[in-house]
C-alpha cells in the first residue's frame, strides 16, 4: 500500500506542477483556455492509470505532454469535423443575400417577364410541367400523375421547358 501512495503522490504532484504549462502548451492547438484545460485533465486521467500499470515510462512529463497533443489534436480535428458538417448543412435561408441594385433588381425582373413570355408561347404541358417542377418542387412522377401522363412524358416537357428558358438567359440582353 506504501508504494501505491507514494506513486500516487509522484503522479500527482507531477500533474499539479506541470499543470499550466501543459494548459498553455494545449492552448494553441484547440484555440480556447477552458477547452485547453479540459485536455489537460483529461490526460491525467489517461495518465494516471496507465502510470499505475507501467512504471517504468522513462519521461512520465513528455509522456504526459504527448496526450496532451494527441487529445487536443483529436478535439480540433473533431471541431473542424463537425464546423464542416454545420457548414455544410446551413439551409438555404441562412446564408446572407446579396443586396440587388435597383438596375439587377429590374434586370432580374425583365428576365422572369421574358421566361413567362416564352413559357406563355410553348405548350401547355410544358408550362405547367415547369411551373410544377420549378415553382412547387414536384418530381417527376408528381408532375405525371398531376398532368395525366408518363413520367417519361413529364421528363421530356420539363427538360424541353428547362432547356428553353436556359436558351432565353444565355441570349445577351439588346
């Protein structure tokens, strides 16, 4: 029992020294002093019991400063991770907007004029396959069964309204 206590008292008092300058050495990696501490004490905790095991770790201190990286490390990697995802998965309302200027915003406007025109002037299944596409968000086989046709059918008027409209915006402006 004599040389557990005087074991944990060594590791302990390792810790309790070292403490803050293993805080400071976390703290560039994972970028804030709570997290940093957080680390650093949970490597303690890895350290201790693996300590208590393996006694004979030459440089308990670099020992201890390795898990200190490889935790915070691990943190920032999994930080980046998740910061990716949440950028990733912003929808589409989130994101900031571009303020138009009067001259894009009637532009823009002239432009929705001019698809609804040629719309007008085409069929009406691929009008309302369009609309139905485009503006509600139909798929394929909604639009069918809506217009009483194949999906096949529904395809074809859809990527015929598409590949006007993508015609009509590719002409320059007179």
């Amino acid at each position: 029992m004599g040389a557990f206590l005087d074991w944990a008292a060594d590791t302990l008092h390792l810790y309790s020294t070292h403490r803050a300058a293993l805080v400071e050495y976390a703290l560039p990696i994972v970028g804030d002093r709570a997290r940093a501490e957080d680390v650093v004490q949970e490597a303690f905790l890895k350290f201790s019991p693996q300590q208590a095991l393996n006694s004979d770790v030459q440089r308990p201190l670099g020992y201890l400063y390795r898990i200190v990286r490889n935790l915070a490390l691990d943190l920032s990697r999994r930080r980046a991770a998740e910061e990716r995802v949440l950028r990733d998965d912003r929808s589409w309302w989130l994101t900031p907007t571009s303020i138009r200027t009067p001259e894009q915003d009637f532009s823009h406007k002239e432009h929705l004029r001019e698809i609804d025109r040629m719309l007008e002037s085409s069929s009406s299944l691929v009008r309302d396959a369009v609309n139905l596409h485009r503006t509600h968000g139909f798929t394929l086989q909604q639009i069918a069964d809506a217009l009483g046709v194949s999906v096949t059918s529904a395809h074809r008027a859809v990527r015929e309204g598409l590949g006007l409209i993508a015609l009509q915006l590719s002409q320059p402006d007179d």
